[in-house]
C-alpha cells in the first residue's frame, strides 16, 4: 500500500476538506482547459491526477501518460486510477533519453516537481525537447 509522506497526495487516504488535497486538485482541474492530444503528466505521484485529465479531456486527449520515479507510486496509480487513455510509467524526469524514450507531447503538467530534483536544467531540457 502506498505510504503516505505528508507530501503525498492520496485522496482514497484525505479528508474531503484537506487544503493539501483541495490544492492538488484544484490545480488539475485548472489545466482541464489546457490539455488537448497527447498529455504527459510529469511526477505524476499516486496517479489521481492523470486520471482526473484522462476522464475530463477524453473528448480532446488521444492519451495521457503519468511518469513517477517511484515504484510505489506507479503500481498504486495503474491498480487504483485505470482508465483507457491512461499510462503509468516509472521513470526518472531528469532521464536524458526520457524525450527519446517517450517522444512528442502536445501538452506537458507537471506540478510541484522542480523543487525536488537537484538537476532542474536538464528536466527543463527534458521537458523541450
């Protein structure tokens, strides 16, 4: 089962009233207006919101695909958000074949990640190319 570290938002583990899990969400809510084609969610975490974009947007998004570092996380995502248009893949953001591994974008959410990686140029570089 996933754990949760204070930072991690699991809504199935939250209060309805959390301001953590009330931000978190309202932020991927924001980006519903945004998303459109192919959509990768960078540091997707318990995968809660590459589902929320994958169930809004599946008029607009060909496919959603959530990458997280940790293992944990991904497993929790795949067996607790399934949803056709969804991918949950481990992987490393600041990975310098990342963009070959993954390929073309039309739109890129990444919430709360920078600040946890200490190479923030080449996840930049990672998330032009």
């Amino acid at each position: 089962m996933l754990e949760d570290t204070g930072e991690r938002v699991i809504p199935e583990k939250m209060k309805i009233t959390n301001e953590l899990l009330l931000e978190h969400v309202a932020r991927y809510h924001f980006s519903i207006n945004y998303a459109r084609g192919r959509v990768l969610d960078f540091a997707s975490g318990s995968g809660y919101g590459s589902h929320i974009i994958a169930k809004k947007c599946k008029k607009r998004v060909n496919e959603v695909i959530g990458v997280d570092i940790d293992k944990e996380a991904i497993t929790y995502a795949r067996g607790t958000y399934y949803h056709p248009l969804t991918t949950f893949l481990k992987e490393d953001v600041v990975d310098p074949t990342l963009p070959e591994k993954l390929g073309q974008f039309d739109t890129i959410l990444s919430f709360e990640t920078i600040e946890h990686i200490e190479n923030e140029q080449q996840f930049l570089s990672n998330i032009y190319q």
